[in-house]
C-alpha cells in the first residue's frame, strides 16, 4: 500500500477537517480527490496506490464523514461550504491549482470550484456526475442516506451493502463487498455503522422538492483544460444523454465509459485507468513546458 499521512486543517468556521497526503513531486499539479456523498477518504485508496509517487495525491474527507469533524449545524452539508473547505485547504497547502477528481458529490463540488476561482483547476476528472442528475438514481440515493444501520459484523455488513447496492456492481464478489464495506464504515462501541453524520441528508431530503438549478454554467467554466468525464455504462445518476451532451458543450472533453458498472466507478477499472493516464499525460507535458 501507499504511505500516506494522516493531515487536519481547519475550516473558516473552526472545524476540524482530516486529509490523507501521499507524496509526489512538487513541480506539477497534485491529485486533488473528493469523495461522493455518504462516502470518505478512504473510497480513493485503491486510485492513490496506482497514482502516490509520480503525483502528490490529496484526499480529502468532507466534513461530517470520515475523520472530519462533525458539523453541529446541519445546515451546513452543502456543496457551497464543501466547496470552500477545499480551497482553505488548497490556501493552507499554497497550492495554486491541482487535477481535481471528484466522484459524484466531489464533482459537483468541483464545478462549483470551477465558477468561483478557475485557475484553481489544472483539469477535472468528473467521475459519473454532471450538471443534470437523473431522478431515478436521486430516487435511490434518498432511500437510504441518512438512516442509521447497525451491523452485528463487518460480515453483515458487506452482505446488507451488496443486497442494497448489487445492481450497481454486478460483478463483485463476496471480497470484494467486505472491502467495499470496510471504506464505507466504521467499527462502533456495539457493532459496525457507515462512517458519516446522518445529518447530511437533512439538506439532501429539503432539497428533493424544490426546483432544480441549472448548473450548465457552473459545469461549462471547467472548458479550456483537460477534461475527463467518467461513466459507468449501468449509472442510474449520469445519463448517456447528458453525458453526451456534456461533450458537446466543452470541446475536447473526452468521455470514457465503464461497462458493467453502474454509479460509480472506482476508477480502477480498465477504461477508467487509461482514460485517465492520458488526462495526467496532457497535465504533465504542460507543467514540464511551463
């Protein structure tokens, strides 16, 4: 595995946030990775072994997920103050801008960042995630955040994950749903519960009913630099419709398609890795040449 080392900053309203930071080189752009929603640092874990060394890799968690401390305002698990935490740490690290991978959640974050402060973005990797979500994933996703589960071991719950989430990994086994579980949760006093506030839903559930915002504009100032769109050819979150019309609105952005998998990717996979390696490729030839 990677050597990493267990980091803390604090966010403008005092929260104690935690990264992981894999060295790499300092003369070209580090991998900035952000989980989705109910996920943490440690979904990116299998990525950074591949990436740690030839890039300094970041990750992240999100308040009220993982080692984060947890908000005692709710209200504040937004995209927008998601969003604000990452660029104090960026501030806190002098980074001036970094390859931004974000799954789900940290995509949208991602765009966010794009419209608020584009230099900040050397090129995005968008991983099954776009401006227009599909209702029949957000359908899904409301079923289960936020509600509280117990597990007796990590045995159950890897077996409850995969009845729950199969259809999105149709091809793992029972190993691979016990790692699965393992990034997801965490060991508790009386048995094993997902690792995040189940607070976070709070404004996920306030924000099911209310009109959708067109976030075209926030996706569109990612144009200009490398651009990777990711999507598991099973996804009920990121259409191919979208997808293909999130080509059509930024020229040069490449697509690449996961199949067999629904949302998202672990970015493990075959298509992903090389689709990838030629995203970092063109970040790499522009750092040396700069």
């Amino acid at each position: 595995m990677a050597a990493w080392r267990d980091r803390f900053w604090t966010s403008r309203d005092g929260l104690k946030l935690h990264y992981r930071d894999y060295d790499g080189p300092a003369d070209q752009p580090p991998l900035l990775c952000l989980h989705g929603l109910t996920r943490n640092s440690r979904d990116f874990a299998e990525f950074a072994e591949r990436y740690a060394g030839q890039w300094r890799v970041i990750v992240p968690d999100f308040r009220g997920r993982g080692m984060s401390e947890r908000d005692p305002h709710p209200v504040n698990y937004a995209p927008p103050l998601y969003a604000a935490d990452v660029l104090k740490l960026l501030d806190q690290l002098g980074i001036a801008d970094a390859v931004f991978v974000g799954t789900s959640l940290g995509g949208l974050v991602t765009m966010l960042i794009a419209a608020s402060d584009e230099e900040r973005v050397a090129a995005a990797i968008l991983n099954d995630v776009g401006p227009e979500l599909d209702e029949a994933g957000l359908e899904r996703i409301e079923t289960y955040v936020g509600k509280p589960v117990l597990f007796a071991d990590w045995e159950a719950a890897a077996a409850a994950i995969s009845a729950a989430q199969g259809v999105a990994h149709p091809g793992y086994g029972k190993a691979d749903w016990l790692r699965f579980a393992q990034r997801v949760c965490r060991e508790a006093a009386d048995g094993i519960e997902f690792d995040y506030d189940m607070a976070i839903a709070d404004n996920f559930h306030l924000t099911r009913g209310l009109p959708a915002i067109d976030a075209w504009p926030y996706y569109r100032a990612l144009g200009g630099r490398p651009l990777l769109i990711v999507r598991g050819a099973l996804s009920d979150l990121l259409s191919a419709e979208v997808a293909q019309r999130m080509l059509g609105e930024i020229p040069g952005a490449e697509l690449a398609t996961v199949p067999n998998v629904g949302h998202a990717p672990e970015l493990t996979e075959p298509a992903a890795r090389a689709a990838i390696d030629r995203l970092l490729g063109k970040v790499a030839a522009s750092a040396a040449a700069a």
